[in-house]
C-alpha cells in the first residue's frame, strides 16, 4: 500500500521573516520618489550648504593630510587648512567689494543710460508698428476722426466741475518722499531669501572643519554599517567619489583662474570699468554649462553701458570672450575635467533642467559633481552599474 505525501513549496514553508523583503511596488515607488522630491526643494539651503561642505572637505582633504605628515595632529591641521581657505576667501571678498564699491556709486548713471536705451528700442517698435500698419488692408486700420468730430469727442469726455467755479482753487499737500536706490529696493525685497543664504553659509566653515578632523571617525562608522565584501565596495566608492569631486572642483577651478586672468587682461586693454570684479565674474560664468557664454557676456556688456556707444566696442568684447570659452571648454576642459567625469551629455543637460529647476541657479553649479558623484557609486555596487553605464559616456 502506497501512501502519497504532498510536497510543499520550501518558499513558503520558510517563516515570513525568512523569505527575504518583499517586492515593492510601483506605486509605493512612485511616492517615494515625489517625497525625496519635495524633501529636496524644501529643504533645498540645508542640502546645498551640506553638498557644498562636503565637497570642499573632499578639496582640502589632501592639505590636510601633508600637513599630518609635518608631524601635526589631525585637528590642528585642518584648524590651519581651515584657516587659509577661510583667509582666501576673505581676502577675495574684499577685492570684490571694493571693486564693487565704485560700481554702485555709478548706478545712477547706468540707469539713466538704460533707460535711454529702452525707449529707443521702444520708439523703433513703434516705427516698426507703423511700418507693418501701412502694408495692412485699410478695414483692419483704425480710422481716423475728423478734427471736428475729435474736438467735440474731447469735449465730451471732459469731466464736469464738482464745486463752484468762483471758489479758490483747494490747497493740495504734496509729499516728496525721497526716491530709492534700485538696489536698496532689490536687497529689501530679497531680504529673506539672503538672511537664510547668509545663515546657511556661515555654517560651512565650521562643517568642513568638523569633517575634516573627524573624517577618521566617520569613515571607520559609515563603513561599520556594511559587512564583508559590501565593506570593500562602500570604501571604493568613497574614494571614487572623493577623487571624482577632486578632480572636478580643480580642475574647473584652474579654468576659471585661466578664463578670469585672461578676460581681465584684455578688459584693462580695452579699458572697461572695473576690470578687477568683470574679469573674474566673466571667467568663472563662462563655466556653467550649456549657458556659460552669455552669462560670461553679461558682466562686460552691463560694464561697458555708460561708457560704449558703438556696436562696433560690443561685438569685439563678445568675439573675444566667445574664443576664450571655446578654447576652455573644447581644448582644455576634455583634458583636465572631461577625463575624470565620463558623463555623457544627455545625461548632463537632465541633470542640469532637474537641479536648477529645484535649486535654481547654484543648481546648475552643483549638478554635474552630483551625478558624477552618483555615477562613481554606481560603477562601484554591481547591481548599480547597467545605471552607471546610462549615465556614463
């Protein structure tokens, strides 16, 4: 006599805490992703003040490291790395101000110059509206009154008199209220918006001094979280991401000084006003990505307003700045940055609509190192990489 016995599936003979984490599904995805979303663009001054940190630890890490080799302990060194960053950048802001400083005292005259311009372009529209009238059929044209029939038109429309015409004229009080700088107005109205800027940044030289004295620490925590070989995986990307924000940072920053010494030769060669804050604002914008030429062109067009009236002074400033971007960014940025990053453009021009449309303009400063970043961890994790391929070049 034979007895059959039903097999059972092991899966679910298993307890449910040993199957494994269920799938999860899209939907929950989907949620997921518009939270991190929405936590990004809400919380967008301390993500940017915390990705603004970490990179320039990543930056000062190796000064850091030769002054350890001086026989200095660790907090001491990045105390003195700190230091200098925070003395260059002061010593930076100053020249720009006092640059500056002189600017605002010729704002009146920009915005008289300005405003001439405006409404020249403003009568040449009207020309142009004049012009396309005649070419149009005459029942489409405004007819014109007659002057007798305007005359009586005016009357008409003229407003009746309230009081007694031989009563004395009322007494009007008028108030001069002093007129205000458009760049007090500007600041005012944006005077929330650069409280919180301001706050944020003062935070970001005491959280580089923190990473970097306690990156020993923090680096033997992050890696206590993972177990055998996922330990090895999450140390290569570490260090994939510190070299990648290394390279990039520097090397952008060897083009910027390159791009500003040499627009601002060229500015005092043509004696634009205020060389010394156009020429680096003109070097350093011409490196944003996609957008760099125009923005380079802002600085030295709005400088040369009160003082170039020829078109002739406007096109030599915009072909000589163009040169200089082309030659930075298609000889010079393959092989100092390009080498390093290997995104490939779609890739980049996503990443630049999604983090400036989330972070606006400093968006578009930190959203290749993002990726980047993101690209390094995915060719690292093998499950990751077919990601690490989309975006890579």
């Amino acid at each position: 006599m034979s007895v059959t016995v039903p097999i059972s599936d092991p899966v679910e003979s298993l307890p449910v805490s040993s199957r494994g984490p269920a799938p999860t599904s899209f939907p929950v995805k989907l949620i997921a992703i518009a939270c991190a979303i929405a936590m990004l663009y809400y919380g967008r001054a301390f993500f940017v003040t915390l990705i603004s940190a970490i990179i320039i630890t990543f930056i000062l890490q190796p000064f850091v490291l030769w002054f350890m080799r001086m026989r200095l302990p660790r907090a001491l060194a990045s105390f003195v790395v700190c230091t200098i960053f925070v003395l260059l950048v002061y010593l930076v802001g100053v020249g720009l101000v006092t640059q500056a400083s002189g600017l605002i005292d010729d704002l009146p005259g920009y915005s008289q110059k300005i405003g001439e311009l405006i409404e020249g372009g403003a009568e040449r529209v009207r020309e142009v509206e004049k012009g396309i009238a005649q070419f149009m059929p005459k029942r489409l044209q405004e007819p014109a009154l007659p002057p007798e029939l305007a005359k009586k038109t005016k009357k008409a429309k003229a407003p009746l008199p309230l009081t007694d015409p031989n009563a004395p004229p009322p007494v009007v009080e008028v108030r001069v209220q002093p007129e205000q700088s458009p760049l007090l107005t500007f600041v005012y109205s944006r005077l929330e918006t650069i409280y919180s800027v301001t706050l944020m940044a003062s935070f970001v030289p005491f959280l580089v001094y923190f990473m970097l004295s306690w990156s020993d620490h923090m680096q033997r925590a992050f890696l206590s979280l993972f177990d055998g070989p996922d330990r090895v995986v999450a140390s290569r990307s570490m260090e994939s991401v510190a070299v990648m924000a290394r390279a990039y940072m520097a090397g952008n920053f060897v083009l910027g000084v390159i791009l500003a010494v040499l627009s601002t030769i060229f500015f005092i060669f043509i004696s634009i006003p205020y060389p010394l804050l156009v020429g680096p604002l003109s070097g350093f914008l011409s490196l944003v990505p996609y957008i760099g030429l125009p923005l380079a062109l802002l600085p030295p067009f709005l400088s040369a307003l009160p003082f170039f009236t020829k078109l002739g002074a406007y096109l030599i400033i915009a072909s000589v700045v163009g040169t200089l971007h082309l030659f930075a960014l298609n000889l010079l940025y393959p092989k100092i940055v390009g080498a390093r990053v290997h995104l490939n453009p779609l890739a980049v021009t996503v990443a630049l609509m999604f983090w400036g449309l989330i972070w606006g303009g400093i968006g578009l400063v930190l959203a290749v190192p993002i990726v980047a970043g993101i690209k390094a961890v995915c060719d690292n994790v093998a499950a990751w990489k077919p990601y690490g391929k989309l975006l890579g070049d």
